[in-house]
C-alpha cells in the first residue's frame, strides 16, 4: 500500500518537477563531494605539515646539542688559549735549557694547531647554528601555515556539515512534499 501510495506521489508530480529534484539532488551531491574532496586534501597539507614540524624540532634538537658542542669548545678553546700563555711563560723561563726549549716549542705549535682546528670547528658551528636558526624561522613561518590550515579545514568542516544538513533538510522536504501529495 505504501509503495503504491508513494507511486501516486511522484504521479501527482510533474516530470518537469521530478527532473528538479533529481538535478538539484545531484547538484547537492556534486557539492558534498567537493567538499570531501577539499577536506581529504587538507588533512593532507596538515600531515605533510606535522612531517615538516617533526623534522623542524629533530633539527631543534640537533642545535641544542651543537650549541652544548659549542660551549665546549669555547671552554677547551680557553683552556688551550691558557695553555698557550703558559708554554709561552714556559719558554721564557726555560729558554737557556735548549733540550726542553725544543720540547716547548712542539707543544706550543701543537696548541697553535689543536687552537687553529678548534677556531676553525667553532666558526663551522657557528656557520651550522646560523643555518639552523633561518630553518627555526621557517618553522615558525610552517607553524603559523599550519594554524591557518587548520582554521581553514574547521571552516571547510563546518561547511560540510551545513551542505550535509541542507541536503537532509531538502531530503527531508521531499519526503513531506511527496507525504501531502
């Protein structure tokens, strides 16, 4: 009886009216799969995202542990600047005694060596902690993108959800419309 009584609906409806509905239901569909379609492309910006951001804070990581490099070396670096001073304070005193004169001189060039790999190591890292800071920089630059993203993918659900709500509302007409006719 239902089946018939719903024959006689769509009977009472012109063709020219079931072509509407049938369009403006597959425009409504087309929209809805637009939309998933530009969430599932969102969600794949923000996991590229978080990729990126992990990547930024192992690289975080690395810089704190170069700066401790750092630190260290700027306390061997003073440790061998001291040492230097005093093989040179070394020298003079000892300068009569060629034999240990001789032997402080290699030292010194040693020091002078194991100084100029150090200077040389620090001015690297330094080179290193500069490029990691502009690369912190456009971590924040992503972070920022990242909350934008996400703004946008709450719009874009909150978007869906309303297309989702028009079509049960327009479903939920059609049901009535068919029910009083």
């Amino acid at each position: 009886m239902k089946g018939t009584h719903k024959n006689d609906r769509f009977a009472m409806l012109s063709e020219e009216q079931i072509k509407k509905l049938i369009s403006a239901n597959d425009s409504l569909r087309v929209q809805l799969d637009d939309a998933n379609a530009m969430l599932a492309a969102r969600e794949q910006e923000i996991e590229f995202l978080n990729t990126e951001l992990a990547d930024a804070t192992a690289l975080r990581s690395k810089l704190d542990g170069q700066q401790d490099e750092i630190e260290s070396i700027q306390n061997r670096l003073g440790e061998k600047q001291q040492a230097v001073k005093g093989a040179e304070e070394r020298e003079l005193e000892l300068h009569q005694e060629l034999t240990e004169m001789a032997i402080l001189n290699k030292q010194y060039n040693e020091l002078l060596q194991d100084y100029a790999y150090l200077q040389s190591r620090f001015n690297d890292i330094q080179s290193q902690s500069a490029a990691l800071h502009e690369r912190n920089v456009q971590l924040q630059q992503i972070s920022s993108r990242i909350g934008e993203l996400e703004s946008t993918l709450e719009n874009t659900k909150l978007e869906r959800d309303d297309l989702k709500n028009r079509v049960t509302t327009l479903e939920s007409q059609k049901h009535l419309r068919e029910f009083n006719l």
